[in-house]
C-alpha cells in the first residue's frame, strides 16, 4: 500500500475522534435498561433530525467502494450505485415507511415470525444475518487503518471492529444514534474541504474534462448494460434493508419515517456528486494508482495538516457508523431472532441474548473479512443470493392481502436461497471470485428472482383454489 504521512496535529486529531465516538456512545448507553424496545429502537423516538442523520451515515458506509468505483468508471457510478437506490428508497418510503412504524414487531424476523411461522422465522432469521453483516465495512476500517497506523492488516481489521461496537454493546440503538448525529457532521465536512482544495488548487470543471478519459464523462462509461442491469436489481436490497426497518420502527411516528426517508434521498444525491467529483479528481491527478486508494491518495497529494487528519476522520465516520448499526442489527438478529426464540426457558432477557450475539457478529465479520477481502466482492456475493430469497417474503408481511402460507414461504425462500447460490459457486469454480463465468452468461440474481415469483404466483394461485372450494 502507498504510504500517508501524518503530521503530530493530525494524529492527536484522529486519537480525538475515536475518543470522542467511544464517549459519546457510552454516556448515550450509562442507564442501564433491559428493555428491548429501548435497546433495540432507542424507544422509538426518533425525529426527523435524529432519523436522517442515522439512515445516511448508516446507508453509506462503503465510502472506498465508491472510491474505487468512481476512480474506475466516473460518473456512471451515479447510475449504477445512486440512481436505483434512490428509486427504491422512495419506494420504500412509499410503501413500507408508514407501514413498519405503525407495527409493534422490533425486528424485521419479529415480521417473519409472526406473519409465517417458527421454521419460516428461523431460515429468514439466518438471511437477514447475513444481509445485515458488517464484514465489507469492517474490511474497509481495516484498510484505512493500515494506511493511518501503519498496522498490520489483521490487527486493524480487529481493533477498529472493537472501537466501533464497544459502544453498542451497552448504549443499543441509542448509542448507534447518537453517534451517527456527529458522524453525519463528520463525512460532509471531509469531502466539502477535499473538494474545496481540489477546486482551488487543480481547477474545476475544465480541469477534468481535459484530464480524465473522455468514457468517464459520460453517463455508462466503460461499463455494460447488463451490468448496470444486474445493479438495479442488486438494489431492490434497500426494500429488505435491516437499517431502513429498523430506523422506520424507532421514528417517532409514521410521518418521521416517511419525510425522514425523502430527506435522506437528497442528502446522498449530494454526497454522491461530492465523492463521484473526488473520484474524478483523483483519476485526473493520479492516473495509475489503486483504485480503491482514490480518496485516500488525493488527500495526501492536496491537503495540509489539520485538513488531511479532519478529511481521514470524514472517511472514518461514514464507516464506522455502519459496522456500529449492522453489528447491532445482526447481533440482534443471531442473538434475540434465533437463539433466544430457540432457548425452551427464555427466563433469561432478550437483550442478554442480544449481547452475545453482538459478540458473534463481530467474530464473523472478522473471519469473512479475510475469506472475502472484496468490498464489492461481499455486496455482489451476498446480494445475488439473499435479495431473491428475502424480498417477496418481507415485504408480503405488510400487505396481508398477497402472504403465503407459511410453508409456502419457507420453500419459496429455500427455492430462491439455493438455485441463486449454486449458481454462484459454478460461476465462481468456472472463473474466479473476482472473474466468475456464469452458465449461460446469466448473473445468479436473476434465476433466484425469477424461481422467486413464479413460487409466488403458483403458490398463491394454489390457495385461491384451496379457498374456493372450500
């Protein structure tokens, strides 16, 4: 990895920060309560402020993906990585916003439970797991640590999932808000003063337009439309996103949730032109470097000290404030959604159970971390095969009209899980992880999707009839 250096200010900067987040979550978390609507949904008070500020730090934690990306393609990674998931937010926002505040269920597989049945329950339980794991975030820490502190890879994947989540494990939820408050600060200041000396220095428009190649000005760039294809329907994940449920299920009411979300929206679109622009400028000033060292390497090439440490510490907060809230969800998921609906004698709490489980997810995170040292890798990976299983089933929960039985469910998710996921193991055997070569040249999405509806529509079909004659 290219060196960063550090003035001593900067460095007392960053140590700062950590201190500060650490703190902050702690005193967020200093009652000690074992209620699990206050653990898990901070009571569900949240109001617009305090929404938004959680639900776009949260939602926009891959900050060196997007690097990378941006580096690569330029402003084309607005139509793959913005454009469809400020379409199905609104969507969500439409739909299910108003819809989830409105319910008592704390957890996305309370939904599942409820709706389908214990096995049904238990099989989403282990999905939403795996949806809502923190592993590509923490992957990101730990290379940004490397580049900070000069660490090993190993030791900084670890210690900056510990200060993320030391928190969580008293504060829950109100930690993770809390924090995002400052955190949302934080990420737009960085790029606001990245782009200001960018700007001064380099120059503006004129200045990329003469200096990057002439496909990253343009609206596909280098990239296929399958490819831009395939990402839309990677982000039908937002519909099935642990964060946007859980944020709508703390609002203060249905109309926080709603207006919270659209606000949000423009919030990234402005984020999104900040780091596609950062993207851009690094692709002008250092052509072939790492793509995913784009901010990272335009920030030692621009900045002063105090300006380089406070645009690190923006970096850091749009990370660190999705591993917080994933490692609660996911912890939450494991510990409370399986093991604690599966003990016989639940005289213990559920947020004991909690607990524990935050404690596993870290260890997870960790380990796939290593097996899957790709951010796109793991957001490619994970949602080829768990978008189609969940999607239909999660959202048929809040339109009792179009549910399915129980059974029904369970094995239109297996269906879905395990035709996505075979495909995906022969596409990677055939190729490689990073250049996996499909049967047919067909992405997994798409038979598991497909597999996904027509389970639906059969199985729906086979109930009406039920219903009929009888």
């Amino acid at each position: 990895m290219d060196k960063i250096t550090f003035s001593g200010i900067d460095m007392i900067l960053i140590f700062l920060y950590f201190s500060t987040v650490v703190f902050m979550g702690f005193r967020a978390g200093r009652k000690k309560n074992n209620d699990p609507e206050n653990f898990l949904l901070a009571g569900r008070r949240l109001t617009v402020p305090g929404f938004v500020a959680t639900l776009v730090v949260t939602f926009y934690g891959g900050i060196l993906g997007i690097g990378e990306f941006s580096y690569q393609h330029g402003v084309s990674t607005w139509i793959v990585l913005g454009f469809p998931f400020y379409i199905f937010s609104a969507l969500f926002a439409v739909l299910l916003a108003g819809k989830i505040r409105e319910g008592e269920s704390l957890t996305m597989p309370d939904r599942l439970y409820e709706s389908f049945g214990k096995a049904t329950g238990i099989f989403g339980s282990l999905l939403i797991f795996l949806i809502s794991s923190p592993a590509p975030y923490v992957l990101m820490l730990g290379v940004l640590l490397q580049l900070i502190f000069g660490w090993s890879f190993g030791l900084s994947i670890v210690i900056g999932a510990l200060l993320s989540v030391v928190y969580i494990y008293s504060g829950g939820f109100s930690a993770v808000a809390q924090t995002d408050k400052l955190q949302f600060v934080l990420m737009y200041s960085g790029f606001v003063m990245l782009l200001f000396f960018a700007v001064s220095e380099l120059g503006g428009i004129g200045y990329i337009s003469s200096s990057v190649p002439n496909l990253h000005l343009t609206w596909q760039g280098s990239i296929s439309i399958e490819y831009i294809i395939v990402w839309f329907f990677i982000a039908l994940w937002t519909l099935v996103d642990p964060s946007f449920h859980q944020r709508c299920a703390a609002a203060k009411n249905p109309s926080v949730a709603r207006k919270g979300i659209f606000i949000a929206i423009g919030f990234w679109v402005l984020f999104d032109f900040m780091t596609i622009s950062a993207g851009l400028y690094a692709r002008a000033l250092l052509p072939g470097i790492s793509p995913v060292q784009a901010y990272p390497l335009l920030a030692e090439a621009l900045l002063p000290p105090v300006a380089k440490g406070l645009f690190f510490i923006g970096m850091l907060s749009t990370i660190m404030s999705t591993v917080d809230s994933l490692t609660l969800i996911s912890g939450a998921t494991i510990g409370r959604d399986l093991i604690w609906r599966l003990r016989k004698n639940r005289a213990d709490d559920s947020v004991s159970n909690t607990k524990i489980g935050i404690i596993i997810t870290l260890i997870t995170a960790i380990v796939i971390s290593y097996l899957i040292p790709s951010v796109i890798g793991i957001w490619y990976s994970f949602g080829s095969v768990l978008i189609p299983a969940l999607l239909i089933p999660v959202v048929s929960t809040y339109f009792p009209r179009y549910r399915l039985l129980g059974n029904h469910t369970l094995w239109l998710m297996l269906s879905a899980f395990t035709i996505s996921s075979v495909l995906l193991m022969i596409g990677f055997y055939n190729g490689s992880q990073l250049e996996p070569l499909y049967l047919f040249g067909v992405e997994p999405i798409f038979p598991g999707l497909a597999v996904s509806f027509m389970l639906f529509f059969i199985f729906r079909w086979m109930t009406i009839r039920s219903r009929l004659n009888t």
